[in-house]
C-alpha cells in the first residue's frame, strides 16, 4: 500500500486574540479556570470548551 500524503496543519493565529488599545493589551477570549492563563477557551455556537483539558461551559 502506498503512504498518505501528510497535510501541514495551519499555525494558530494568536495575534487574532489579542486587541491593542493605547498602551494596553485586552484578551478577547477567556481563560480556562484549570489551566491557567494561557490556554484560551474555545468559543463555540452553544458552549465554550478548552481544548487542553477538556473544561466546557454552557
């Protein structure tokens, strides 16, 4: 059989979840509670969900 042609992931674009105000730097998403600040919870249509550890919130 032949191999599958691996497909480069695309990069996380981090810099879409920040927002620069003056001198100040404002996070658009929250932080997971377990995991501390630097894990973003994952915002979807009905929950948010952290992609780490699995916490979800309704």
């Amino acid at each position: 059989m032949a191999k599958k042609q691996v497909k480069n992931k695309t990069p996380s674009k981090k810099y879409e979840k920040y927002e620069i105000s003056g001198d100040t730097l404002k996070r658009k998403q929250p932080f997971c509670p377990k995991c501390g600040p630097g894990v973003f919870l994952a915002v979807h249509k009905d929950r948010k969900t952290c992609g780490k550890c699995g916490y979800m919130e309704k």
